[in-house]
C-alpha cells in the first residue's frame, strides 16, 4: 500500500436535514452523514477501529472543512478534488486540525477535542464502518465537572 500524506482541506457545502447532516463536496458529489449528532461535552473518544471525519462549520453552518482521520484508502487526488484533507498520526501524535479543535490517537480510537470559546462555529465528529455509524456533535459543557470522555 502506498503511503498516504496529509492534505489540507478546502471550505465544502454543507446543510443540516431531518435525521442527519449533507456534506457536498467541491466536486459536486453529495454524502449523508446519519444522525441527529448526539451532543457530547468538549471532547469524544470514538470507538475502536472507526473511519472518523471531523467537520468544522463557520457559524452559520453552511460551509465547513471536513478532515479525514488516518485515512488510509482515498487518494491525495481526490481528498484534492473533493475538498476534504487528510491528517495521518502515528503512535501517540496530536495534531491541531482547526483552532481550537485538534485530534490524537489513544490505541485504535480517535480522540477529539474542542475548546469551543476558541471556534467561531460547529464541530461534528463522525465515527464508521461497515457495521455502524455514530454521529457527534462537540458542545459546550454545562458542568466542567463531568467527564468529557464518551464511548459508544
């Protein structure tokens, strides 16, 4: 397999409908991400082995940047074509996709968090695979003194 680099993303559509979130890419093709997004405080920890994507909104939510996470199986060209960047991390890595939002690796699972005083929107985590699909949306926690980490 060839190595997979990191790729920026570009500003794609994106439109909130019943029961999930449309992400249109800039090559015009469009995906459903199912949900509602289940609010979650500030940070999740996906479940093991997950596909996750992370989109940021500006605070209209029209328009966003979508970030594949360890990506290993899309092409540099069309993460290019479509809009969405890629970010790899290794081992314990930790990588800011957008202020305020950064991502690390903590064993087979994703870690997100966002300091959502420092992001002027949205921020949208979805984890996959052929058996399910979990969608999150990043909140403000009412109670600093909950635990942050989620799994589902």
């Amino acid at each position: 397999m060839s190595a997979r680099s990191n790729v920026a993303p570009s500003t794609i559509g994106v439109d909130f409908v019943e029961g999930g979130v449309v992400v249109e890419y800039l090559d015009g093709r469009e995906v459903f991400y199912h949900g509602p997004p289940k609010p979650v405080d500030g940070a999740i920890t996906t479940p093991p082995g997950k596909e996750v994507h992370v989109l940021v909104t500006d605070p209209d939510g029209i328009n966003g940047v979508m970030t594949y996470v360890n990506d290993r199986n899309t092409h540099d060209e069309i993460l290019e074509s479509t809009g969405v960047g890629r970010v790899m991390l290794e081992g314990d890595d930790e990588e800011e996709l957008f202020p305020g939002v950064t991502v690390a690796t903590e064993a087979y699972s994703i870690r997100v968090e966002a300091d959502l005083s420092l992001v002027d929107g949205r921020v949208f985590v979805f984890a996959e695979d052929e058996m399910s699909e979990h969608a999150y949306e990043l909140v403000a926690s009412e109670d600093s003194s909950d635990d942050a980490d989620q799994h589902d």
